[in-house]
C-alpha cells in the first residue's frame, strides 16, 4: 500500500502535562495513549499509531516500524489474503504475495498459526474477537527454506463498529489501554 502519511497528532505536550493523550478514533472510540507515541491517519481508514523506533513508513508491509494500526471498513475490505474481506478467522493480511517479516526485511513471512482466540473488552460495553497469530519469519533461499524467528500479529476485531486494531510487536500497554477505552 503505497500512501502519504500525515500527522494527526504531533503537537508536543507542555511540560507540565500528563503523560498521555486522547486518541479520537472512528465510532467515538477514545483510547488514552502516551504522549511519546505519534499518531499518522494514512488514510482514513487506516490510522498508525507509532511506539517506538521506526526507520521507514512504507505501508503496512513495511519491516523496522514498531506500530500498531486502527483500521475501518476499508482496510478490512480488503483485509485478507488475495485482497478479499478480513475475518476473525484468518490473520489480517491485506496482500496477494509474501511479504517482509516485520522485524527483519531480509526476511520474509511464513505462515500464520493460531496462538490464542477469545473476546476481549475494548472500553464499557464492546466486546472484540481477540486473534493472537504466530508467524514465522524465513530466510528463503535457491533450495530450502530455513525459519530464522517469529513474530505475534494480536488482533482486536468489533464488526459493528467496524474496527480492527493489528499490532504485530505486542506492544507493551495496548491490551490494558484497549480495556480502558472510553465510547461517546
């Protein structure tokens, strides 16, 4: 996915301001963020909400970006492999080749297995479909190919809002930031 990036939120807290921000997001979903993390709308239906170090936006497909992204109808639209419709049951996956592994773009990603599934409160009243997935990432080479790591790819669904959140670092926080989200 080729698109810009714009900056949603980068006004640098005062000082003597908390150490996090509100993050307005489609539906009335608020979540409380820290104020270090950066907020980039892609696209309006795909929002990347930056942790921690990232080198390079290119996309979704991108390798090196610790990030997490809030999608709409759009982006779980295309969602799946093949660029068919996301579901719950197979991991999000918005491409119709193989891609690099998120941590190493030397490497590239290998299949998606199961690791957990459930619900999951999202703020008072919104319960999402929980999807952990274990991927292997893979040195591909001219005879075999070797597995060289893994990564998780955690999946918070609500299909009457039309969210998706993805994050593939297991980013520290988000599952108790998500539990503590606020609707209007």
């Amino acid at each position: 996915m080729a698109c810009g990036l714009a900056l949603v939120a980068a006004i640098p807290a005062p000082a003597s301001a908390s150490s996090t921000k509100p993050l307005h997001l489609r539906k009335g979903l608020t979540l409380t963020i820290p104020t270090a993390w950066k907020v980039y709308k892609v696209s309006p239906d795909w929002t990347r909400v930056v942790t921690g170090s990232c080198p390079k936006q290119r996309g979704f497909r991108d390798s090196g970006c610790r990030s997490f992204w809030v999608l709409g109808p759009a982006a779980i639209k295309i969602g799946h492999e093949g660029f068919s419709p996301y579901e719950p049951s197979r991991p999000f996956y918005p491409a119709s080749d193989v891609g690099p592994c998120v941590y190493d773009k030397n490497l590239w990603t290998g299949e998606f297995k199961l690791a957990e599934k459930g619900l999951r409160q999202i703020g008072p009243g919104h319960k999402a479909h929980y999807r952990d997935w274990k991927a292997a990432c893979m040195h591909i080479g001219q005879t075999k190919s070797t597995v060289k790591g893994y990564f998780h790819q955690r999946e918070w669904f609500l299909p009457s809002s039309k969210i998706l959140i993805v994050d593939q670092w297991r980013t520290r926080g988000l599952a108790t930031i998500l539990k503590r989200a606020a609707w209007n």
